[in-house]
C-alpha cells in the first residue's frame, strides 16, 4: 500500500478543506495568538460542525495550513487553562482517531497531554513490623529476621528468586513518520488541488512550477500542471501553440515518471484523459 496514489491524499486534502468549518481557522489562529478561551470556545464550535478528524489539510492563511485536528487543539487549549479533567478525554479522542499520532509535532503533545498527563505511580511502600519486613499488599511469606548469621550452618543453598528478570525484548518497530519536507510537499500538492478543483488554472499553474524531489509527488504535479494548462488551452479557444506546448511537456514528464499511468477519469475531463493517454 505504499504506492498508494497520491491523488487520493489530494482529493482528501481537498474534501477536508471543503468540510471544516470556518470556525476552525479562526480557532487555530486564536490559538496561536494564546487566546486560549477563545480558541476553546472555536474548537468546541468546529467540533459540532464535523468531529472527525482527517489528514487533510486546511488553509489558514497564504501558505499556511493545519491538518484538521480540531479535538487536538481544543485539548491543548484546555490544558493551557488547567481544565485537565476534559483536556485528557480530548486527547484521548484525537489519539482514537489516529491522526495526531502519525505527525512527529502532534505526537509530542500528544504524549504529555499538554501537561496533563498523569504522572505514574511510586512503587508500593514496604511496612516494617517490629525486626521483620513485610511487602505491603502483598501475598503473604514468612518473614525472616535482618541481620541474623548462624555460624554453626552451612549456607542455605540459594533458592530461586520470585520473580526472574525477563529477557530484553527488542523495540516495536515504530512506523515512519513523515518529515517536515514530505509534509510541506504534501500541503502545496494540496493547496494546488483546491485551486484546480475551484477553476484557478493560473493559480494552480503557478504554484506547481517549482520542482519536487519526490518522485511520485512530480508525476502529481506535472498532471495536474498539465491539467490546468489545457483548461486554460480550451478557455483560450485552443489558439495559444505555446500553452499547448507547455501542456505537452508536462504530460511528458508525466509519462515518464509514471510510465503506463492512467489519469482518474472522475477528475478529469474526458478530453483531457484521452489526450493523456488514458481512456476516456
């Protein structure tokens, strides 16, 4: 599942941006701003409008976006104002829910729930009675007097201890997590989706010029890229041999990034597709 397509990250990232409610922009912005009672109060009211979290990303502003993680931040914000008690079933929730987990940045809080998470438990106490010690709680053995050495016997032979140490287990394999350069790729790739999905051609061209270094991402960027041109070709009466030339250049670089792919004919138009050499 590692060669699943990219395409299908975009449209989620486009779906998300389509489905969060405004409120959850003005929610993290408040929250960057340490206004944590009002980010709380946008967090609660984002929440009711979608409480599902996605690895979708949302525009805040410009180039910046946030994955939508709403319960994240409201627990954040919660913990910010000492409300430990409901900021830890937040966290609890967002963790459920699986996204957090997968983004180094999130996770981090995530783990010390902002603060809030509670500390672990000291080790059971011993009680000592008169000249025997006793474990606390414990299943009771026969105690045996401290400091007591009977020279006229030999050495018990050593009996078996109650608990044997367990042998070192090697560590889970933790999965990968993306790095800060995957998840950037990821939020522009996104960003030019929306635009293309919203009929900006222009915006979408310009944003996807800048090359990327991951292999898959380029042949994304060089379709959709070629998919905003021809728009704009047919717009233009399919007059502009420049712009044509341009559009053929990036299904190139398309095909031979991912030789034998076909564009989804659910995104694309069929002329487009049938131009790209898929089926229309």
């Amino acid at each position: 599942m590692r060669r699943i397509t990219l395409l299908v990250v975009l449209l989620a990232a486009a779906l998300t941006q389509a489905q969060a409610p405004t409120t959850f922009k003005e929610g993290v912005m408040a929250f960057e701003k340490k206004e944590w009672a009002n980010a709380e109060r946008l967090m609660r009211e984002t929440i009711a409008g979608n409480p599902n979290e996605s690895e979708g990303t949302v525009q805040i502003a410009g180039a910046w976006y946030e994955t939508y993680v709403p319960h994240y931040f409201l627990a954040r914000a919660l913990a910010r104002q000492g409300k430990c008690a409901e900021a830890l079933k937040h966290f609890a929730e967002s963790e459920r829910q699986g996204v957090t987990p997968a983004i180094p940045d999130f996770a981090r809080h995530l783990n010390t729930r902002g603060g809030c998470k509670p500390a672990a438990k000291a080790a059971p106490k011993q009680k000592e009675i008169g000249a025997f010690e006793v474990p606390f709680e414990d299943v009771p053995v026969t105690p045996k007097k401290k400091d007591v050495v009977v020279a006229s016997r030999p050495d018990p032979v050593p009996s078996k201890p109650d608990v044997v140490p367990s042998k070192p287990t090697a560590d889970p394999v933790k999965p990968q997590q993306p790095s800060r350069e995957q998840l950037e790729m990821r939020a522009r790739l996104s960003a030019a989706v929306n635009a293309y999905l919203r009929g900006e051609y222009d915006l979408a061209t310009r944003m996807l010029n800048d090359p990327f270094a991951d292999r898959t991402a380029a042949a994304e960027a060089a379709l959709f890229r070629a998919a905003s041109r021809h728009a704009l070709y047919r717009i233009g009466g399919e007059k502009d041999a420049t712009l044509r030339a341009q559009m053929e250049r990036d299904l190139a670089q398309y095909r031979s990034l991912r030789p034998g792919a076909r564009p989804d004919a659910r995104m694309f138009p069929p002329g487009f597709v049938a131009l790209a050499g898929g089926r229309p």
